[in-house]
C-alpha cells in the first residue's frame, strides 16, 4: 500500500510550494496529541531525509517517517473547502475513531 493525493490536494501542495519559493513536497507526520489519541502535523520539505518513504501523486510527492507510515498506510488526502474554511483532510483506513475537535484521531 501507498498513500495519495486527490488532485485539489496535489495542486494546493503546488501551489503552496510555488508561493513558498521552493520545495519538493510535504511531509505528513503522526505525532501524540494534546486532546487524545494521535494529530497529523504537516511540513515543507526542502531535501528528503535518509530514511524517508516518497509518494509521488498527481504530480506531488509526500515524505513519511517510518514511524508515521505505520499510522498512514492506504491514507488518501484530500483538500477541501467549505465555506469560509479549508484544509487537508485524510482518510485514513487505520483511524477507527475521531476525537470530537477533529484534530486527532485513534486507531
């Protein structure tokens, strides 16, 4: 299994780079939360890591930590916009539930 982009994620990942004067793609990281369970933190990426597994998709690549991938096999991200709001979300296989702020998931 991989991860992906949805196309809106991969040319809002474009975009944000191209404004940011560079880069070569995001990297997702699975860290402990505050609130409970575990929150996706994301980063630009200037230069891949030793250890780093790369997602190339739709045109953007996604660097993953070995101890993240554990948490984010099979994830798709998505960028959405609602409203006034927008922002990545993931569906990720492995989350069985949601904390309720919706920065946080457990598996």
């Amino acid at each position: 299994m991989a991860m992906r982009l949805t196309d809106r994620a991969a040319e809002q990942i474009r975009n944000y780079l191209a404004e940011r004067g560079g880069g070569v793609g995001i990297r997702v990281i699975v860290q402990s939360s505050e609130c409970s369970g575990m929150a996706y933190r994301l980063e630009f990426v200037d230069k891949a890591e030793e250890n780093d597994f790369v997602f190339d998709s739709c045109g953007a690549k996604i660097f993953v930590d070995e101890k993240s991938l554990i948490w984010l096999e099979g994830t798709e991200i998505d960028y959405l916009q609602i409203g006034d709001e927008s922002g990545f979300a993931f569906n990720n296989p492995n989350a069985r539930n949601q904390c309720g702020c919706g920065e946080s998931f457990y598996v």
